[in-house]
C-alpha cells in the first residue's frame, strides 16, 4: 500500500474545472430544451432565451465553482492529510 500525502493543488482545481464544465454543459442542454418546450406550450417567454444561454452560460459557471471547490478541497486534503495521514491506495 501507498499512502496519498499529498494533492497538487492546482492540478486538481483544473481538473475539477473541466469536469463541471463538461456537467454544465449536459445541465444547460437540458435546461434549453426545457425552457424551449416551455416556451412552444405557451408558457413564460423568457424560458426559450434562458434555455439558449444556459448552453454557454452553465458550463462557465460550473468551471469557475469547480475550480475553486477542487482549489480549496485539495489545500483542506494537504492540511489533513497532514494531521491525520493521507489516503492508502494500491498500486501495481
């Protein structure tokens, strides 16, 4: 068994910032075609124009949020990985 110590902070913040992006973008797909179908059933107008910029709109957001939770998770890891040990993983 090998012990994780430690996290590159960075590295992770960047990974996490793609992965919510790509999540972002499956929301924002959906949130189109809902406020599209919204919008053909007569619904609120605004909902069409929402949907349309969710597809831009999520997956920059969600990258920004992931980024930054992936920064802070990976320095909170370091600090307790440090007090309590890190995580035990296998390796061939």
């Amino acid at each position: 068994m090998q012990t994780l110590d430690k996290l590159g902070v960075l590295s992770v913040a960047k990974l996490l910032a793609v992965i919510y992006a790509i999540l972002g973008l499956i929301f924002g797909v959906i949130a189109a075609i809902f406020g599209t179908t919204v919008a053909t059933l007569g619904g609120l107008g605004a909902m069409g124009g929402l949907g349309l910029w969710a597809i831009i709109v999520f997956p920059i957001l969600y990258a920004i949020i992931g980024f930054i939770t992936g920064a802070i998770g990976a320095f909170l890891y370091n600090i307790v990985a440090g007090w309590v040990g890190g995580i035990e993983v296998e390796l061939k």
